[in-house]
C-alpha cells in the first residue's frame, strides 16, 4: 500500500508513470545502498546459484576436485542448505583431517543442523589449529550459536574474539547478549554503548556492512528515522492535497470571471 501511495505521488508531480517508477526505484536502490544491501544480497544469491551449478558439474566428473567441493561446501552453506553442505564436505575431512576449512564448513553445518557437539569439537580444532583463521572466525561462529541456543556460555569465545578484535562491531553486539543471558546487565548495556561507539568511529563501507548490528544496540535510531520518513510522506501528502484543492478554485474562479466578462 505505502508503495503504491509512494507511486501515485511521484506520477502526480512528474506526470509520467515511467518517471514515477524509475524516480521510486533509483530511490529504493540508493535507500538500499546506503542500508542493509538487500540488492547486493539477491545479486550474490543469484551468482551463487549459477557457480553452484557449474560446481556440481565440475564434480560430476572430477570427484576428488578439492577446490570445487570446498566451494560449493561454502555457497551451500551461504545457502542454508547445511544437510547438504555435510554430504559435500566430509570427504575433504575424511581425506585429510588437518583440513582447517573443511574442518571450518562442517563445524558451521553441524551446529546448523544440530549436532551442537561435533559442531563445537570441529570449530575449536580449527581455534587450536590455526587461531588467525579467517581472522578468528572459528571464535565468533561459536559465539553465534551458543547466542542462538540461549546459551551464557557465549560469554568465553566472544571474550577471546574480542581481545584480538576489539572494534568488531557484531562481536561486541554478540558479547552485549552474552552478558545479558548471564545475568550480567550492567556489562550488556556497557558493551551495547561500545557497540555504537565502534560503529560510529568506522569508514562508511564498514557501517553500511555493520549498521544492522548497531541498530540492534540502538534500536532508538532506526524509530527516529522512520518517525521522519512518515513525517516527510505526511507533509508531502498534504502540500499535494492543498495543491490539488487549490487547483479547481481557480479554475471555478476563471470561469466566473468569463462569465461577467
């Protein structure tokens, strides 16, 4: 509906319905650029989709493609496909069990489809294996998901994350909630504040990539923008509505006028 209103508004003012929806598009797009990046997202899927298929292919005809199925393990993954992530993977860490991705892509599939402690066992072996890879990401995913099971527990990895990534903005967000499922309050609301500060003191392609985390920390930003964007349409209607009365009293007051005449 607030579309369509969006739509009628800007057709009035440009008198063209072509105009009107390329003016509402290249609106969304910048919007979305400038947001969450909810086009880039859907462009990526769709890329993702297709190597997908070229993965499977490579596959079918060459089975012991390390690379290949490393990948197509990844856009599985990205996929949320994660029964099927396991089946692609685990040979890689049947063939070779010092294999920190492999190792990496079955912690996360396993902890997706609820085989919490193998999941776990697989991403610490990777922690203990080589803690800088992916910068730590081993770390952080175990956070994620302690945090999605409720679990107070989150509180150790996201520590330990954090010490060799301080300005983190999701992990200090993660490390809030942490403290929150502890008990710990007074913590959760110190570490929402460093969440903020961290976003705000980050380059502008850094907070488009994090400003989901920090308004989680502040949703009153988001509130405040919305306020202003339905103040904005609201004033607008009414400029257009007075516009539009004021339209047809001058028409009835040229016609009066010829009319005497």
């Amino acid at each position: 509906m607030g579309n369509w209103v969006n739509f009628s508004m800007l057709w009035m003012l440009t008198g063209s319905p072509v105009a009107a929806a390329a003016i509402l598009l290249m609106a969304y797009a910048i919007a979305d650029w400038y947001t969450f990046g909810f086009l880039r997202g859907v462009a990526h899927a769709v890329a993702d989709f297709q190597r997908g298929r070229r993965l499977r292919l490579v596959l079918l005809h060459n089975p012991h493609d390390r690379k290949a199925r490393a990948d197509l393990g990844q856009i599985l993954i990205s996929q949320r496909r994660h029964a099927g992530a396991i089946e692609v993977v685990k040979p890689l860490a049947d063939a070779d069990p010092h294999d920190v991705n492999a190792l990496y892509l079955l912690g996360i599939a396993c902890l997706a489809t609820g085989r919490v402690d193998q999941g776990e066992l697989f991403l610490t072996e990777v922690h203990k294996a080589d803690p800088a890879f992916r910068g730590g990401a081993a770390l952080l995913e175990l956070g994620r998901h302690r945090i999605r099971r409720g679990a107070s527990s989150a509180v150790e990895p996201l520590r330990a994350f954090l010490e060799v990534h301080p300005h983190h903005v999701e992990a200090r967000f993660l490390f809030s909630r942490a403290h929150q499922l502890a008990g710990n309050a007074a913590a959760a609301t110190a570490e929402r504040n460093r969440c903020w500060q961290e976003y705000e003191t980050e380059l502008p392609y850094q907070r488009r990539r994090d400003r989901l985390w920090a308004w989680r920390a502040r949703p009153s930003r988001p509130l405040l923008y919305a306020a202003i964007a339905c103040c904005a349409i609201g004033l607008l209607g009414t400029a257009l509505q007075r516009s539009g009365l004021a339209a047809p009293a001058h028409a009835a007051a040229d016609v009066r006028s010829q009319g005497e005449r």
